[in-house]
C-alpha cells in the first residue's frame, strides 16, 4: 500500500508541474513533506504573472473521493499528464496559495 502511496504522490507532483510549465513557468520549487497524518506538496515560482494566480485559483477543483480516486487511478496508470488542475484536486484533500513580490506559492495537502 505505500508503494500506490508514493505513486499517487509523484502523480501530484507530476500534474503540477507539468500544469506550470505549460503556463510557461521556467523555474519551479517544490518539496514533499510526509507526516504521520497528512502529506504536504510546497510548490514555489518566481514569476510577474499575476494572472497566474488568479487562474490557479479558478482552475483548481479540490474534489478528494477515495472511491472515485482509487478508480481514476486505475484508469490513468502511466499515460501522459492531461496537464488539468482536475485530475490534481481528484488527489488532495485542500490548499493554500499565496502571491507576494512576484513568488507564488502553494501549499497542496493530503490526508492520510
């Protein structure tokens, strides 16, 4: 089970990142922080795109269902990222994201 635990981690990094760099974002930050009850994503840019935020706040969809979870993950295995902030919020549970002096940050958690 920690096996599909760590696959579906690098899924969310993966979908973010790939999310980022198609909005054109040349510099990416980010950590993964695994607590006994939650894990959490830091993703941090450097950008003057102040719309990006905006648009990642109305692009995500924070909508966690372990049923339809474990189903879309059985459906996507290893096929190439849709670069959709959906299938990322289909995998946590909420976030926070801040925007100052040209650093956008975000805080993806997931619940264990």
């Amino acid at each position: 089970m920690i096996l599909h635990e760590n696959m579906k981690n690098a899924k969310i990094m993966e979908e973010a990142f790939a999310y980022f760099l198609e909005k054109g974002i040349k510099e990416i930050q980010s950590s993964i922080v695994i607590h006994e009850k939650e894990t959490v994503f830091t993703i941090v840019i450097k950008t003057n795109k102040t719309k990006l935020f905006d648009q990642f706040k109305q692009d995500m969809v924070c909508c966690r269902d372990d049923e339809l979870e474990e189903y879309g993950w059985e459906l996507m295995g290893d096929e190439t990222c849709v670069c959709e902030l959906r299938t990322l919020g289909m995998y946590i549970d909420n976030y926070d994201s801040k925007y100052e002096n040209g650093i956008f940050e975000i805080k993806l958690h997931r619940k264990k």
